[in-house]
C-alpha cells in the first residue's frame, strides 16, 4: 500500500499564549435536521469507545489492530475529534480522526474515518476542519498526515500539500 506524506502550512497570525484555550472536552451540534442526515454532533477529546471505534474501521475495510494497542495510541493523542449521530434510541460513532503532536510546533493527523454510510455528505471535511483548529488553537504551525492515494485530492482540498520545500518522508520498519 502506497501512502503520501502531507504538509499543511498556515502562516496566519500567530496567537499569544494567553489567546490560546486548553482543547478541553466539547460537544457542538454540527447538523440538527437536514434532508439526509439529523442531529450530528462534532466532539472534542470525548473518551472513546473502542469497540465501537473498531466497528467503525471495520466498516471502511481496514485492517484490525490489536485493541490493546488502539488504546495506547489514544491515550497519547494529543486531539481526538468524533462525529456522533445520536438518535432517541442510540449514538452512533460515524466519523472519527486523532492528532498527535509535540505540544509546541508539529503534529500529525491519524486514522481518519467516516462510515461509508456518511461519505461524500461534507462530514469529512468538517471533521478535519475542526480538528485542524483545534491544532492551529495551540499555535501547531505544522501539520503533518499520511494518505491513501485515492484520497489525496480530498486533502489537497483542504490545503494538505505533497513534500514541500522539498521535504522528502523517510520511513524505518522492521524486516
């Protein structure tokens, strides 16, 4: 599997420490009532089910990861975002990305997912819109990710670019 490194680089004004907000625990209405889709909700650093966030990976074909170790990775995230439909009878994890970071100038977005129940309706790019500021919100000049090729225009959309200056990736695995 081929996957593309990407840059997002933001210039914008930087913001003083004491305009900075912790990424404290949030929960905001994303889509109460439209034609396709009803009460979506973008959640910020919500503690994560793991089962359902496996089901969730499982729905787009991923490969399974050992749960123990999906667990660690959350627990050192530094951002984690979901998007939940909430019914009367249930909430549903439809959409879920992670960010870790070095707490001052980089991080690196991980395992972006929307169910395939949920895609091509703009979730994905409301998804990473929000998690992008909540990085650009603790002045993370850097942002960094990994992508399939079949989505790399997705990313390019959201001004994610291939190697820039020059910066070539390099990747270390075992034999």
């Amino acid at each position: 599997m081929t996957f593309w490194h990407f840059f997002f680089k933001n210039n914008d004004k930087k913001l003083l420490s004491q305009d900075i907000e912790y990424i404290q625990p949030k929960e905001v209405l994303l889509i109460n009532n439209s034609d396709e889709l009803k009460n979506i909700y973008i959640i910020i650093n919500k503690e994560i089910n793991l089962y359902e966030l496996e089901e969730l990976c499982d729905s787009v074909g991923w490969v399974r990861r050992p749960i123990k170790k999906v667990k660690t990775a959350l627990e050192n995230s530094f951002v984690t975002v979901c998007l939940i439909e909430k019914n009367q009878d249930r909430n549903l994890l439809i959409g879920f990305a992670r960010a870790t970071s070095d707490h001052s100038f980089n991080a690196t977005i991980w395992d972006v997912v929307i169910h395939p129940n949920f895609q091509s309706k703009g979730l994905g790019r409301a998804l990473m819109n929000e998690i992008i500021k909540e990085l650009r919100c603790k002045d993370i000049s850097t942002i960094t990710l990994f992508a399939d090729p079949q989505v790399l225009n997705f990313y390019r959309t959201l001004g994610f670019m291939s190697d820039p200056d020059g910066v070539k990736g390099m990747f270390w695995y075992p034999l």
